[in-house]
C-alpha cells in the first residue's frame, strides 16, 4: 500500500499518473468487497494487486540508484519507508486502543495482542498462531486490525528486500545475470505457495510471508526487466485492457472462503497485475483514464484509506447508523475518506517532507512503536476468553444483591413497532428482569450480546452468566472432544457449587438455557457401553431424565421462570472441531426441552433460537456467527433486539406467547 516513488536524480523513473489511478482502482475494490456486497466475493484481489504494484515501485527504485551509483543506500532507503509508512500505521493502531478503551469494540476479545502484533509488523503471524482463517474473519469481522495483516507482508519484504538485492547485484556481477537471479526468485517464489498450501494448509497459504511473496516478487522481477527492455512498443497498450478486465472479474467472481488465493494461486496469478503494469508504460485511454485526477488522489490516499477503513467499518453498522447497503457504504466511506485525507495533510506529508537524518528516524520510529504497544497493554481491554464479556460489562450489568422481596413484575402485553433499530416499543417492568444464563460456549457468547442490551436498558434487565465452554446437563463420565475431563470437571463444579450460589444469592426472575454441542456429542456413561451416539434410544433416556432433573432444581425456586433456548447446529463451513454431525442429532435435546415445557406449563418456556439463526443465515442476513458456531456480540445485540428481548421480558413477566 505504499505510495508511488518519487523520482531521483536526472535518470529517475518518470512519475506515472496512471499507477495512482490503479492504486485506487484497488483500493475501491477493498472497499466494496469488505462492506459485504454479495457480488464482489473475491475483492481480496485488490491486496495482490498492491503487493505487486509495491514490489514494482521499489525494485525500480533500488535498480535506479543501483545503476546511478554501484550501491544501495540502506540508511536512505529504510528512513524513506519509515517515514512513509509507519506515522499513519501507529496513528490507526492509538487509536483503535483509546477507542477499544471506551467500550467501541467489544467484539475484539484478542485486540490486545493483535494491535501489538500489528505495531510489531507481525500481524500476519499473529493471526496464524491465532488458528484463525481469513474465511473467519471477514465472516465475523471482529478485530479493527484484521487488515494489517497485508501490511505486515509489506513491511517485512521492505526489511528484508534492499539486502537480498544487494547481496544478488554483488554476486550477480552484471545487470544480465542479476535479471536472471532476480526471475528466478520469483519464480520460485510462485510455484511454492502451492506447495505451501498443498502441505500447511489454506491459512498458511494465504496469511504467511512465504506464501505471498511471489506476488510482490512477480513485480521486482517486472521492474528489472523494465529497466533492460528500455523499449516501449505501443501495442503494449492493447495487454492493459483485457488484464484489468480480468482483476476485475476475479473481485467479483472468486468465493470469499476458498478458491485461488487459499491454493497458493495467486502468485501466478500476479501475472495479469504485471501485465496491466506492463500495458500502463504506453500511451492508451486506459492509461488516460486512469490518469485522471480523481482517480490520482485516491491513489494517493490509497495507503491511508485503507489503514483507516476497516475501524471506521466497524465503527459505523446498520445497527448503529440505521441504514444498510449503498447508503451505509457511501457514509462508511465518506467517513473513510476524510479521515485519510486529514492523516495524509496532518501528519504523512509533513513527516515525509521533513529532513529528519536517520538516527533520528530511527530512535522516533522506535519509541513511537514501544509507546502504541504500552498503550495497547495499558488500554486494550481483554475478555477472559475468546466468547465471554469483559469484566467491566459483566459488572455493570451484574444482578444488584438484595434482601428484600423484589417487586412483582408488570406484565409485557403487545409490543409495537415503531420502526427503530430496536424494533419495538419497550415496556415498563416496574423493575429490572434478574437474568441468569446457563450452557456452553454458544450460551457464553450469547451473554455477551444479551450483557449489552441490558447495558443499554437497565431498566430492563441486570444479567448474569454461568455459561461455559463444553458445560451441558448429560451427566456421564466421558464426552467426544475432552480426553482430559476438564469440561466435564468444571461443568460439575459449576452445576454443584455457583448455580446453587446465584440461585439463592442472586435470587434470579428468569433463567436462559443455551446448550449446543455438549448434549448430543458422543458420551459415555459406562466403560461395558462404550460411546452412545445422539440417535440412540438410551442416549435419549438418559438426555430426557438429566434435563427433567436439571427443570425440577430449578422449578423448586419459587417464581422463577425458564426461557429454554433450542440449539442451532453448526453451519456447514463451520472452523470446529465437530464433523459428520447432521440436524437430526439435536432431536432428542429439542424433544427434552418440550418434555420440560409441558411438565412446567406457564413456567419453562422453548424459545426458537435454532429456526431464528437459521432464517438469518438463508437470507444472508446481519446476524453471524464467525466460526460457524457462536453469535458475535454485534450479532447476539442484534438478535436481542429483534427477537430475543421480547421473548424474554415476557416470559420473565409470564405473558409469553
């Protein structure tokens, strides 16, 4: 994403107009491709497009002053990228830690590593001993720092580059030969990603250095052979049309979650970016077109607006904005623009232009880095895990002790639509509902979205959360995925220990139950039977007796009310660990709940989560779930305002249905 080179020196590389105008065709394809269009699937293709065109410009450079002097100066060189990269790039990284600081970014329950891996020009690696795909990051869209993962390839092929360069052009001898070694890097380089990805896997291929290097590799060897074939054949105008046609249509027709760029494709796929490049160094309209001043500034902001956009994305949602579509992407990038343009003019431009000598640069670019990372530490607030709210939601909105007799709730009778965000008019209770919630991971992350609703209507609801990873009401020795107990341990302790506890102490109106995996995975109940599948009649016996157990502890606090929550399966791509799981495994769990719901008439009522996520996930709506199998917190905020409150309120206050 770095801008365009500046010419040095009276046989310097002439300033073309028209590789801006790229920059920007690029940057808009990101753009449309991030606000979730569904018909631009591939617009990832516009990051290739900037590592090739990167790999280009500074090869350029470094062949210029190669030839002008027999040398490369390192100094000069890294104080350039330095001054051109990393104002605007920590500038976004404090930002994104004072406004995580303020509660605007509660899904990012791993912000705090990932704005430190992104100041650290990591972010790339970080995302890969994080195990997560891009699939599963642009399906949930969580962190603010997603993006710098291209940055950090950049950044790392920049440090690295001008030495390998070097020690070629000092072997090399002779421009010919360095021709060569340089080609056959990048060849190389191409035909390892699908290697790469043949033998690590999809993540590998396309979040690892190695994997993408070819890309920008493809573009050094193109500026090297530039500058021997000094010729510039007219007709290779006539390549940059069809090669634009073809990024263009990859952006709209490569999937989003598979395909060329997760297979280690799109080293070779670089090649039509270097052609367009190619067919640019000739006069033609495209050059023309893409010469034109809109499209010149935009490439000239293109770095900035891509650093800013994807905070500013998630800043600015249906939810909170009320709009959706063009008219949500047009104030998204409205919103974009000028903060780019006020970073470009602030602070881009007068660091480049300064004259700052490279020790300075270097002491200022070091500091300036430990002191986004001191502020991520200090700032950047960190979940207990990856599903669960953080400690300051939780404590918020935490059910208020008392001793006293809690007033009777009012009764919700018909909510109205008024067309808000909400959807609803809300009702009067005449207190706060006491909100507990039990299950698993998917219950957790649940809790987080109904932990901000009632943040934002206390009023309303105070909630509290049991809710952990693996904790079900099957109680048997052994379930499919915890070889070591501790799922199972803790469920026991949970259940024996701090349900008791919250019952007595918190004295809870409504309990929300959310129990997806742990109630139909494979278990054991005794060493003679071995492992019992979901289907199997015993396993539904023993199912149906363990929720009728779990329904009488809780039937025997006076007044409290159940709201039971079918469990939606994973979606078919999801990242899990669960396969050859079908819908009908969660028969018996759906058969349990309305055994509970008739014995407890008016008291335990089943609430339709699974047909909810399922109706969401047809229609592509907003509501997701990232990996396949847990709500986000925007989603889960979504959904209680929607749908779930609703329910809730009124089953606490007994006039559901």
């Amino acid at each position: 994403m770095s801008q365009q080179a500046e010419p040095r020196g009276n046989d310097a590389f002439v300033y073309q107009p028209a590789l801006d105008g790229l920059r920007a065709v690029a940057v808009v394809v990101v753009l449309l491709f991030h606000q979730g269009f569904t018909w631009m699937t591939g617009g990832y293709v516009g990051v290739s497009v900037f590592f090739t065109l990167s790999g280009y410009l500074i090869t350029s450079l470094l062949v210029l002053e190669h030839r002008s002097t027999g040398r490369v100066g390192f100094g000069a060189f890294y104080r350039r990228r330095v001054k051109r990269l990393m104002p605007a790039s920590l500038l976004c990284l404090f930002g994104v830690s004072v406004l995580a600081w303020a509660g605007r970014y509660p899904n990012a329950t791993a912000l705090r590593g990932d704005v430190v891996g992104a100041a650290l020009q990591v972010a790339n690696w970080r995302a890969l001993t994080r195990g997560v795909s891009y699939a599963q990051l642009i399906q949930g869209g969580a962190s603010p720092v997603d993006h710098f993962w291209s940055l950090a390839v950049e950044e790392q092929f920049y440090w690295v580059w001008p030495l390998a360069f070097m020690g070629l052009a000092y072997v090399s001898r002779r421009r010919g030969s360095l021709l060569v070694a340089i080609t056959a890097i990048a060849a190389a380089a191409v035909m390892a990603a699908p290697l790469i990805a043949a033998h690590w896997g999809p993540d590998v291929a396309y979040w690892s250095t190695p994997a993408r290097l070819g890309e920008i590799l493809v573009g050094a060897a193109l500026a090297v052979w530039l500058d021997r074939w000094r010729a510039r054949p007219t007709w290779w105008r006539w390549i940059a049309w069809p090669s634009l046609a073809l990024v263009l249509w990859a952006a709209v027709a490569l999937p989003n979650d598979h395909g060329l760029a997760y297979q280690g494709w799109f080293g070779a796929a670089s090649l039509i970016t270097a052609a367009l490049i190619l067919g640019l160094q000739t006069r033609g309209w495209l050059r023309t077109l893409l010469s034109t001043a809109p499209l010149v500034w935009l490439g000239r902001l293109s770095y900035g607006v891509y650093l800013y956009h994807w905070p500013i994305y998630l800043l600015l949602d249906e939810r909170t904005v009320g709009h959706h579509g063009v008219v949500l992407f047009a104030l998204r990038a409205a919103c974009t623009m000028v903060v780019a343009l006020c970073s470009y003019v602030l602070v881009e431009s007068p660091v480049r232009r300064s004259a700052l000598p490279v020790p300075v640069v270097a002491w200022a670019a070091g500091l300036a880095t430990a002191a986004v990372v001191v502020a991520a530490v200090l700032m950047v607030p960190v979940s207990a895990n990856g599903f669960s709210a953080d400690d300051d939601l939780a404590g918020q909105v935490s059910i208020a002790a008392t001793t006293g007799p809690l007033p009777t709730l009012v009764p919700v009778g018909t909510w109205v639509d008024d067309g808000s965000s909400a959807g609803t008019v809300l009702p009067s209770l005449g207190r706060p509902v006491r909100i507990l919630v039990l299950g698993d991971s998917t219950a957790e992350a649940l809790s987080v979205g109904v932990m901000r609703w009632a943040a934002e209507h206390p009023d309303l609801a105070q909630v509290d959360s049991l809710a952990q990873a693996g904790c079900g009401f099957i109680r048997a020795e052994g379930m499919e995925g915890d070889d070591t107990g501790a799922f199972e341990a803790n469920c026991r302790q949970m259940l024996a220990t701090d349900l008791p506890a919250a019952l007595r102490d918190r004295r809870p109106d409504l309990v929300v139950i959310l129990v997806t995996l742990p109630d139909v995975l494979d278990r054991q109940w005794s060493p003679s039977e071995g492992m019992l599948h979901s289907p199997d009649t015993r396993y539904a016996q023993r199912l149906l007796h363990d929720y009728g157990a779990m329904a009488e502890r809780l039937m025997a606090v006076p007044d409290l009310r159940v709201a039971w929550l079918t469990a939606a399966p994973p979606a078919s791509w999801c990242v899990c660990d669960v396969r050859g799981y079908t819908v009908s495994m969660w028969a018996g769990q759906t058969a349990a709940i309305d055994a509970q719901v008739a014995a407890y008439p008016g008291r335990i009522e089943r609430v339709d989560f699974r047909d909810w996520i399922s109706a969401d996930e047809a229609d592509g709506s907003r509501v997701d779930r990232p990996d396949g199998l847990h709500l986000d917190a925007m989603s889960a905020l979504v959904l209680m305002d929607d749908r779930l409150a609703r329910a809730l309120l009124q089953i606490a206050a007994g006039s559901f249905g």
